[in-house]
C-alpha cells in the first residue's frame, strides 16, 4: 500500500517542473523575435540619423541657401513689405549681418548632435548582435539622449522662427522643422520600447 500511495507523488514532481518550465518559456519572447525588434530599432535609428547628416553635410556645402533664409527671417523683410500683417512684431527683428554666424552655430550643434545619434546607433547595433537587457538598455539611454538634445534644435527653430513669424511667409520651412520634431517623438517611441521582459532581466 504504501509503495502504490507513494508512485503518484514521484511523477507528479517531475509534471509540475516540466509545467513551470513551459510557462516560463511561454512567457519569454524567442531570442528571434527579440533580434527582429531591435533590428526595427536600429534601422530605424539608423535612417532618421542618416538623413540628419546630410542635413549637417549639405548646411556644410551650401551655406548660402540657409544663410538667404536666415536673414529673410531675423530682418523680417517679407512682413516689413506687408502693410497689414505682422506689423506690431517688426520691432523684433534683427540685423542681416548675424545670419551667417547664427548658421555656424546651428551646424555646430547639428554635428554634435549627429555625433550623439551615430553612438546610439552603434549601441543598438552591438545590442543587436549580441542581444542582452543591459546592452539594449544602454542603447536605449544613449538614443534618448540624442533625441532630446534632436528634439531641442528644432524646438529652437520653431520656437525662434515664431517670434520673428516665420510662419506668415516662410510656411514650407516652419513644415519641416515640425515634420522633424514629428520625427524625433515618433523614434523617441520606437527605441523606447521593451524588447526584453521582466523574466529576462532576471535571468542575466
């Protein structure tokens, strides 16, 4: 009797564990899809970082097109000429003299902040070959701090070109700054989702 009562708890033990060990596995993303989601967000870190170098690299080559615009915002010509709108700003507005100076300051903040999203790529990508919570999580804290100080130039621009009203005659280039703040709160997003979870960390 006693042998009989003691054969459902010896197979019963070795159930359970096999149980808890599918549910953890149930619970822990496949190291393939981890991979694939950091792969997402490297490539897309990777693009919007590519297009704000050549930004930098043509401000770089072609200073003059945004020199012209510069000083068609800071002197306010186009509204000077306006009898009606935007008269009360003209007060605000600048000497043309300070329009290239002001562009060298802007493409020196632009090649370090391109400087910051290349290092944040490179930590993505490490992460990517070798994935691991600490390696993403580094990658992670070096991306957000190239998208905030990416988030703060054009917030700049935005926030200058309203006082000076850019928006009254410059409308297409008041769009780009908002479509680039656009794009940084949406990569902001991507690379700040967990590609880990909770198990996960635990375990290394």
């Amino acid at each position: 009797m006693s042998m009989t009562a003691e054969e459902p708890s010896m197979t019963a033990a070795p159930a359970r564990d096999a149980l808890r060990a599918t549910a953890g596995v149930a619970r822990r993303r496949p190291a393939v899809a981890k991979r694939s989601f950091i792969l997402a967000q490297t490539f897309g870190l990777a693009g919007i970082t590519a297009w704000l170098t050549l930004i930098a690299i043509n401000n770089i080559n072609d200073p003059g097109t945004n020199v012209a615009l510069m000083e068609q915002m800071l002197t306010m010509r186009d509204i000077a000429a306006d009898d009606v709108r935007g008269q009360g700003l003209l007060w605000r507005a600048w000497s043309d003299d300070l329009a290239r100076p002001l562009l060298y300051g802007v493409i020196v903040v632009q090649v370090a902040i391109v400087a910051l999203m290349w290092r944040s790529v490179a930590s993505f990508t490490r992460a990517l070959l070798a994935p691991t919570p600490a390696r993403h999580a580094t990658a992670v804290g070096q991306a957000n701090v190239a998208l905030v100080a990416f988030m703060g130039l054009f917030l700049l621009f935005l926030i200058g070109g309203l006082w000076f009203g850019y928006w009254m005659f410059m409308g297409p280039v008041q769009g780009v700054h908002f479509t680039l703040l656009g794009i940084a709160f949406l990569a902001m997003l991507l690379v700040n989702q967990p590609a880990f979870v909770r198990e996960d960390a635990e375990e290394e």
